[in-house]
C-alpha cells in the first residue's frame, strides 16, 4: 500500500468547515465509519469480506449499495446480548425491535430473526415484507400517525405483536375494527415526553410541536385536567376491541447523548406508575424506542451497545426502585445503529472541475488581498437519487478514494452527483488526493440506513442495487432498476 507522501500540503483549506480536519493519511480507513471486514488489500483497493471493489463494479455496475451481512449480524447480536445483560436483573432482558424503515428487503428480515431480534414496520408495504420473508406476526410492530383502515386490518390478519397507536381518533379506529372482527388489538401508545433531543428538527420526534405522539402536556384535551395521554390510556383500557399493552416513546435520531433517552425514561416510567395507579389496571411494557448514532464522518462519536444499554438499565432500574414499582418489560427500538455503517455506496468519478472561492466570512488569514481559495467538485455517477440525506437534513457525509491508494496530497473536494439540481450534493466537504481523475472508484461509509430507502428516480435514474457480501461471495439482494422497469409503468409505452 503507498503511503501518503511526507511532504503533501497539510494546511487546512479555510473553506472547510471547522470540524473537518486534514487526515494524516488519505488512504486510511476509520474503524467506527465501516464495516468490520472492510480493508485495502495489498494493491491497496478497498474490499469487503475479501472483495475488491472493482470486482463487484465490473459484476453490479455503479452505483451500488454494498453490505457487509457479517456486519449487520455482529451489529444486531451486539444490541440484543447487550441489552439482555444488562436488564436481565430488572425486567428479564429486553425485546429488540429493528427499525425496518432504515432499510428493508426479504434477506434483512430473515437475518433480523436468525439474530433473535423482532421487527418494527412502518406501513402496509413494510409488512408486506415481513410478511412475505416470513416472519412470525408476534415479532412484528407496526408504527405510523395516519395508517389507513386497510394496514390496520392487514396487521390483525398477520396476528401483529403490537400496534403501536399515535392519536385518541386511530386508537378508536383500531379498537372499533378489531371489535368488529371479534378480535382485540394489542396496542401501545406513543407518547411525546416533551424530550429535546439533539439532532435536526425534522428527525427529532419528542417535542409538542410535530405530527406524532400523544402529548402529555395537561389540558390538551376536552376533558379538563386530562391530557391526550392519559385520556388515551383510560379509552383504551375501557375498550372491548384493545389489549393495552403499555406505553412507547422515540425521541429522534442520530443522538449521541444519553441524557434525552434517560429523561425519556423517567417521565414515561412516572407517568405508567400514575395511570396503574389511578385506574388500577397493569401495563405490561414499555418501548424506549430508538434513535442511536453512528459515524458519518470521523468526528462523530457514537457509543457502543453496551455502554447505551448500561446507561439505561440504570436509569430504568433507579427510577423504579424510587416509584416502589416493577419494572414493566423494556423494548427498543436500533435501525441506523444496525445497518448504517454496514454499508457504502460505491461510485464512479466523472467530470471533475475546480472553483475559486472568496475567503469566508471572518478569515483574516490574507485580509485584504482578495484571496481566493480552491475548491474541487467531483461528479459521480449517482446522487441525490441514491442519497437525500444531505439535501434533506444537511446531513455529513465522508468519502474516499476506493480503487486504490494514492500518494498525492490533499485537496478540498465536494462529492456531487449528476442531477440537475445545485443542491445534489452527496459529501459537502472532504480531503480528496489530488490526483483524483474520471473512471477512479469512490466509496462514501455509513449508507445504509435510509438512503436506498429514500432512494427516487429523479431525472428518471434507475435505483441501484443492494449486495449482499459474507465470506468471500457477493450476491444481490435487492436487484437494481433498468429502464425497462422505468418505462413499464409508463402507461403510454
């Protein structure tokens, strides 16, 4: 492998962004960002489970989604061992729900259940897959804030584990449908805890302010002094068509700090003791939903499973020791934490092109010279289409140079796709080697989650597909689209 040159420029380009640094060695990869079997070989072209790139983009084309099965196994494992350890003295262990709507196929549910995890749905097609890959209706949730008459019925033909239930008006649909079919529903209800959590607005769901959860805020209700709740928990625990299993809760996404999930916990553990209380009834479990961060770029710092899970089984613990209570059983709720970063995507450069760009505002590095700095656009042969995340949520993202090392030095570089969009930018900011050039490989870590999932045929491109790499072979788990595929649906052709 070439190692990076000694005398490569190192000065940090003042159009970065102040947490992005200049790495010691372009061609290094950072653990926390990969899979756990992603390496450069000896010729210094990254592979996975022993699998050069080039192979699998001579075989699959680009761009494609490539994961690491061993990965996401040791991932879901780690949750659940994690998890079962540490509750094991307070409520027996833990139920471990992969959050499907980070990213679903056939072959992920049957791995999911090979793990001993469950799975948690977000829509009819959502079941459809589980339905379809097999797994048993017990092990399945279905969550959404406006699920249709026919998912509702779907999830009471599959015999679901739960339903979790976000508004009175849904919780009496499901009670009333379920009555009718001489069934009862076994429902949870999600609540807003009023948590803020530290992420970008749109992926933070535990505020008043959004579409999902019951609030329990007092006086949300026409019945004074009740809140949306809690008037939930007494019309469920009255209606003849609903099995109150408990309560749920999930704060938002790509959290690193515990203290959210930990005051979380307390409210809703404080508030379950009330209604036990006050209407003398029994709820069973409590989902403490999900959330966890992971790595987009080397900066982020996310936790293991283990110290997550000691975190909360402390809190859990102590918070019921305080209220004289049993713990109810705990469930969770990892996607991204799973699958994120047990994937890249790989690309192929194209047209490169370097900008000057005016000093930004505050540097005074050549004030008054009118400096201009470099900036290096690399197009690939993806984008947006492949990955909204960062014109979603300004979402990071890093890349590197994939079909091989290179000793040249280092260059500000923005990773854009091929839309006809200024916004399709796939990694905002990242050191490239400066010898970069069309027909090169690029692998952007951490795509798992949510990127194949909010994929699109923008500028009609064909989605790509997923491969599935374990021990030394390949295969495609999710095909990618053709044209054909494309034009089938044109009811014109």
């Amino acid at each position: 492998m070439s190692p990076q040159s000694k005398d490569s420029p190192r000065q940090a380009s003042p159009l970065a962004p102040e947490w992005l640094s200049v790495p010691a060695d372009l061609n290094t990869l950072e653990p926390k960002m990969w899979a756990q079997d992603a390496a450069r070989n000896d010729s210094g072209e990254l592979t996975v489970g022993g699998i050069p790139v080039s192979e699998l983009q001579q075989q699959y084309g680009t761009p494609l989604f490539v994961m690491s099965e061993n990965d996401f196994r040791a991932r879901a494992r780690a949750f659940s061992d994690a998890f079962n350890n540490a509750f094991a003295d307070i409520c027996g262990g833990v139920d471990v729900y992969y959050a499907g709507k980070s990213f679903l196929c056939t072959a992920v549910v049957r791995w999911v259940e090979e793990e001993g995890l469950r799975l948690d749905t977000a829509s009819g097609g959502e079941l459809a897959v589980a339905a379809k890959a097999g797994i048993p209706g017990a092990d399945v949730a279905l969550h959404g804030n406006n699920k249709s008459d026919l998912e509702i019925h779907r999830a009471l033909d599959m015999k679901l584990g739960r339903i979790v239930v976000d508004s009175l008006g849904e919780l009496v649909r499901v009670g009333d449908i379920a009555e009718r079919r001489g069934e009862q529903a076994k429902v949870m209800l999600r609540l807003t805890p009023g948590v803020h959590a530290h992420t970008h607005e749109f992926i933070a769901t535990a505020h008043e302010d959004q579409k999902f959860g019951l609030s329990m805020a007092a006086d949300t209700t026409e019945q004074a002094g009740l809140s949306a709740a809690e008037e939930a928990v007494a019309a469920a625990s009255a209606h003849p068509g609903i099995e109150l299993l408990g309560l749920h809760c999930h704060i938002g996404s790509q959290i690193f700090e515990p203290d959210g999930f930990a005051l979380a916990a307390q409210k809703l553990l404080r508030f379950l003791a009330a209604m036990q209380e006050k209407y003398s009834i029994v709820l069973p479990e409590l989902d403490l939903g999900g959330g966890y961060g992971i790595a987009y770029t080397p900066v982020d710092t996310p936790r293991p499973a283990a110290e997550i899970a000691e975190a909360m089984a402390a809190v859990v613990r102590s918070t019921c020791a305080e209220l004289g209570i049993d713990s109810p059983r705990i469930s969770i709720e990892p996607g991204r934490a799973i699958v994120g970063s047990t994937t890249f995507t790989l690309y192929e450069v194209g047209t490169l092109k370097t900008v000057r760009v005016d000093a930004p505002a505050g540097d005074t590095s050549d004030a008054g010279n009118n400096v201009t700095y470099p900036r290096r656009y690399v197009s690939v042969d993806g984008g947006m289409s492949d990955n909204a995340r960062p014109v979603l949520y300004d979402a990071d993202y890093s890349a590197i140079l994939a079909s091989r090392t290179s000793a040249a030095g280092p260059q500000l570089s923005r990773v854009v796709g091929k839309h006809c969009e200024s916004g399709d930018i796939v990694v905002r900011d990242v050191y490239l080697p400066e010898d970069v050039a069309a027909g090169d490989l690029l692998a952007v870590p951490g795509t798992g989650a949510y990127c194949w999932a909010l994929s699109s045929n923008y500028n009609y491109l064909a989605r790509p597909g997923v491969v599935a790499v374990r021990d030394g072979s390949a295969r495609l788990i999710v095909r990618g689209e053709t044209e054909e595929d494309l034009l089938n649906r044109d009811m014109g052709v």
